[in-house]
C-alpha cells in the first residue's frame, strides 16, 4: 500500500459516519471536542497597566 492509498482511506475512514458517534463522521466529532476544549481553557486577563509596559 502506498503512502497516497493509506492517506486515502484515512481521509474516508475519518469522513465516514458510524453509530457509536451518533452517525457523525469521526473528523466532525474530533473539531468539535476540540473546539469545546479550546473555549474552555482558561484565559488570564492581563491588567491594564501591564499592556503598556
């Protein structure tokens, strides 16, 4: 199998929607758990003084 073919069928694989996923392809469900993690990580507010050191 080449690089290309293995790439291929990732690509379907990812893009194949299953029912342990609730019949979302695995790339849709991985963006969103990682679009949920992102909003969640805390963001440190940096005072108003400090921007103009």
């Amino acid at each position: 199998m080449t690089e290309f073919e293995l790439t291929q069928l990732c690509d379907q694989l990812n893009n194949t929607s299953g029912k342990c996923l609730g019949w979302r392809p695995p790339a849709e469900v991985f963006r969103e758990k990682m679009m949920e993690k992102i909003r969640r990580r805390p963001y440190r507010l940096r005072s108003w003084e400090s921007r103009f050191k």
